[in-house]
C-alpha cells in the first residue's frame, strides 16, 4: 500500500487519504467497525458537522451513493464516518478539503484511471506493433523510454 496523503484521527477512529481512496479505520474501544476503504470514485461527498451542546462530538462523513450522514449518536456506529471531538473540526474540515482536491482529480480522469504501469504501457505499444499500427524501431525507442534506460 501506498504512503498516504493525509490523515486524520477522529475520537472513534483514524482516516487515511491515499491517491485513490479513503481508508476508515475505527477505534477497537468505540464501535469499531473495522477497516473500511472507499474508492475516491465511488465517494460523492464529505460532509463535516461540528460538536454540538448535545451531542458533545461532531461527525466526518464520507458519502457514497447507499450512505447518508447520521447524527452523532449514530455515526459511532457507521463504517463511514468517524467522529470528532468538540476541538477537532478545523483537522476535519482541512481533510475534508484534501479529499475533495483528490477526489476531483480522480473524477477529472476517465473511469478514475490513476495511472498506467510500465509493464501496462509497454503491453499497450506491443498490441500497437502487432497491429502494424508502429514500428519496431517506434516500440523499442518508447520500452527504453518507459524502463529508463
């Protein structure tokens, strides 16, 4: 697994951004609903409510088309959401924001397509030279490009 991008530690669990996703791990004291990884292109939003005299702690929650926000009570529960203490809004909404940057990276590229291996690469210019599309000289030039050599 990649190294992630930002994190933040909620009062029920920790978030992880990666490249690509968004890794919910909950708190074995709080209702620890495990791991949860959701794919920056299945996420259609984050949503940050704020401690309230109530409830005592705020929600970070990440939106996907089969799950809504809850109310804190709720959310301790909920494998998509982490909850925050009464001081720990601002880290949500800096994390909101990161995630957001990311997710419209991914959704700006077709079928959230991060990027290509080498070795994707390299296979993709062979079909090119079996279909006559390039030369062989073309195809040898782009695999040394490709391995840096």
């Amino acid at each position: 697994m990649n190294k992630p991008i930002a994190k933040f530690k909620g009062s029920s669990g920790v978030a992880f951004l990666y490249e690509d996703r968004v890794v919910i791990q909950g708190s074995k004291l709080i209702g620890n609903h495990g791991d949860k990884t959701i794919f920056l292109q299945h996420l259609s939003g984050v949503t940050v409510r704020k401690a309230s005299v109530i409830s005592g702690s705020g929600v970070i929650h990440f939106s996907t088309g089969s799950s809504e926000m809850k109310n804190a009570f709720k959310s301790v529960r909920d494998e998509n959401a982490l909850l925050i203490s009464p001081f720990g809004g601002k880290k949500a909404s800096e994390f909101k924001a990161l995630v957001e940057k990311q997710m419209a990276i991914v959704h700006s590229k077709p079928n959230g397509v991060t990027s290509l291996s080498t070795a994707d690469e390299i296979k993709k210019y062979k079909e090119l030279l079996e279909s006559d599309i390039i030369t062989q000289e073309e195809f040898d030039a782009k695999k040394k490009q490709l391995l840096g050599l």
